[in-house]
C-alpha cells in the first residue's frame, strides 16, 4: 500500500539547481500561494505549448507542495 507521503517522494523530481531558486523566490514572493502561482505558470506554458517549461513548472509545484507538508519525505540523515 502507497501512503500520501510516499506518493509524494516518488513524485519530486528537480532537474535543475535554478528551479530550487525558482521555488524559494515564489515562497519568499506569495508565500503559501506560491503553490497556485507555479501552478498558474505551468498551466500557461502549457497553453503556448511549450512542454519544457510546462514541465519545469510541474517539478517546482511538486517541489513546493513537499516542502509545506508538516513531516519528512524521504530519507532522513
């Protein structure tokens, strides 16, 4: 049986150092809204029909939901 919090590892997934940056800009900019902005951002790109960004934006809302859950996910050093 797969819990949420397991879900959620298998789902994170950053392909690059800069969308960490992405991330922490979008929190210190809308705080606990910045979820729905990065959400907002990959719905646009994918509109254009641009699939990287569409996709990079998809990895940063991911990212951002994990970082406001209130346990650890994943291994613990």
């Amino acid at each position: 049986m797969i819990t949420r919090f397991r879900l959620l590892e298998e789902i994170f997934y950053i392909a690059h150092r800069s969308s960490i940056d992405q991330a922490q800009e979008l929190l210190s900019q809308f705080g606990m809204l910045a979820i729905d902005e990065a959400a907002a951002r990959s719905r646009h790109y994918r509109e254009l029909g641009n699939s990287i960004r569409f996709c990079e934006w998809r990895q940063i809302e991911r990212f951002l939901i994990i970082l406001t859950q209130n346990v650890a996910v994943g291994t613990i050093h």
